[in-house]
C-alpha cells in the first residue's frame, strides 16, 4: 500500500506550506500588531473568496459519485452561507467597511480567487477535495498554534477562534482522511498531480495574504 497522499503532499510540500503558516499576516496576529487597516482589506478579500467558495462547493456536489461525499459538501455549503458569510456581515456592519472593488481587482486577489475557481471547474472531485485541503489545512494549522495568542480585537479572536474550532477541526481531518482514501485509487500521475496542487495553492495563498498590506506591491508577493 502506499503512503498516505497527504504525507506525502505535507512532505514535498514543506517549504511553501511553512512559508504560508509563517506568513506576515500570521506573525502580526501572534504578536497581536496586525493593522486594523490590513484586517479590514483582509475582511473584504477573505469575504469575497467566502463566496467562491460557495461555488467550490457547489462544483464538488456535482462532481461527487458517493452519496455520503455529497452529504458533507451540501453540510458544508450550508455553514458557508449561513455561518461563515453571516460572520463577514456582522463584520462589515461592526467596522463600518463595504465591498472594494478596486481590493478585489488586485492581481493577487483575482488570481487566487481565479486560480481556485478553475481547479473545480476544470479538475474532478479529487482535485477539489485536494485544493480545499491546501486551505483548510492550512488555516486549522495556524490558527490552532494562536489559540492562546493574546488577540486584542474581538472580531480578529473570533475569527482565529473560527478555525481552531472542533467543527473546523472535523472539516479539516475529514478532508486529509478522504483525500487519503482517494489516493489509494489514484494513479501515480493523479498522486504527483494532488502534490502540485496542494502547491500551487499555497503559493496562490501567501500572494492573497500579502494583498492586505497597503505597503507590499505586487512584485513582492
């Protein structure tokens, strides 16, 4: 039997994915010194990408044969679109922010929210449980190791909170656990292709993060 995809992905991938995990972005929260400027643009882009993740999964309910797979992708589009959107919008109306177009026009926002769009459109199942992985093992990641980080902002606690969460936790576990059982039927080019996407969207990641910071250009990301 081979080895469990996901090792595999963590391992060829280590570099990136400890890049994205020690983001600026991730730093500022642990010292408690993000700009209420850049969690503000942060808020819009991250809001933004909430709802295409809705379309993410609405692709992966399609694209899924298992009856059970699609059961837990419909669970999990109900809690981006009633929990997670509800949260922005409490979050816009609290901060007195609302949609940016010109935010969401920058380059590294576009081809992030682009990049991941394309990979459920054109990919198949795997390649969507693939991509959700690379993000939502990464935030649980995170944001698990600033759990007990002194966050100033009550609404930068919630959201760090959000992703530590046994709900978030059980996401994240069940999408390694069912990326490892489709790995057993995948063939060697589908396995190095799940490594390069897991990749290609942490790099995707680490651009849309540095988005928020109105002082790092675009040849910086």
């Amino acid at each position: 039997m081979p080895e469990p995809l996901t090792d595999r992905i963590l391992a060829e991938n280590a570099e990136v994915f400890a890049a994205m995990v020690n983001h600026r972005f991730v730093q500022d929260i642990a010292a408690d010194a993000l700009p209420a400027q850049a969690f503000d643009r942060y808020l819009l882009i991250e809001g933004g990408f909430v709802e295409t993740a809705i379309a993410i999964f609405g692709y992966a309910v399609a694209k899924a044969s298992d009856l059970g797979d699609r059961r837990k992708m419909i669970d999990t589009l109900n809690a981006l679109a009633n929990e997670q959107m509800a949260y922005f919008e409490r979050a816009y109306a609290q901060r007195a922010i609302s949609p940016d177009p010109e935010l969401q026009s920058d380059p590294r926002v576009a081809t992030f929210r682009d990049g991941m769009l394309a990979i459920a459109r054109d990919g198949d199942f795997g390649a969507i449980v693939t991509a959700m992985f690379a993000a939502e093992w990464m935030y649980w990641t995170w944001c698990t190791r600033l759990a007990e980080a002194p966050i100033s902002d009550p609404m930068l606690r919630d959201w760090v909170d959000m992703h530590a969460a046994p709900g978030f936790t059980a996401q994240a576990r069940w999408l390694r656990d069912r990326l490892d059982a489709l790995g057993e039927e995948m063939t060697e080019v589908a396995r190095s292709e799940a490594v390069r996407v897991f990749g290609h969207v942490q790099q995707l990641e680490i651009a849309f993060h540095s988005a928020i910071y109105a002082d790092a250009s675009i040849r910086e990301a």
